[in-house]
C-alpha cells in the first residue's frame, strides 16, 4: 500500500517514523496522476493500522495498488 502526501518533507517526516520503529518502507514515485500530490509517496506492505497510528499527526491519503497489499 502506498501513503501519498502532499508535502514532500511529510514523505521524509514519514519514512524516518517508519524506519525508527523498525518498519521496512521505501520512497517510491506517487502512483497517482494528480497535482494536488507531490511526486514521491511511501510504500509500505505492513498493517495499515500500525502505520496509521504512527502517522497520526501527518495528513495522507492511502493508495492501494494491485500487488500491493
């Protein structure tokens, strides 16, 4: 699953959370086609509530992708 931002240091923000709480993810391009984005998204494949928990205090959206769960 992907977890787009629209600020770019949100997706850097977000990726430093993950990674100190010991969660694999990585800074791949948004999978979606729209301006409202910034141009790279996180990709995690873990619960999305555990993630979402550590996210809280940023806005995103939750993209799912075939192959992605």
């Amino acid at each position: 699953m992907y977890y787009v931002f629209y600020k770019t240091n949100d997706v850097f923000i977000a990726e430093e959370i993950l990674k100190n709480s010991n969660i694999k993810c990585k800074v791949v391009p948004t999978p979606v086609q729209d301006k409202a984005y910034c141009g790279v998204c996180i990709m995690v494949n873990i619960e999305e509530v555990l993630v979402n928990d550590l996210l809280k205090e940023l806005e995103y959206k939750i993209v799912f992708r075939s192959g992605v769960k």
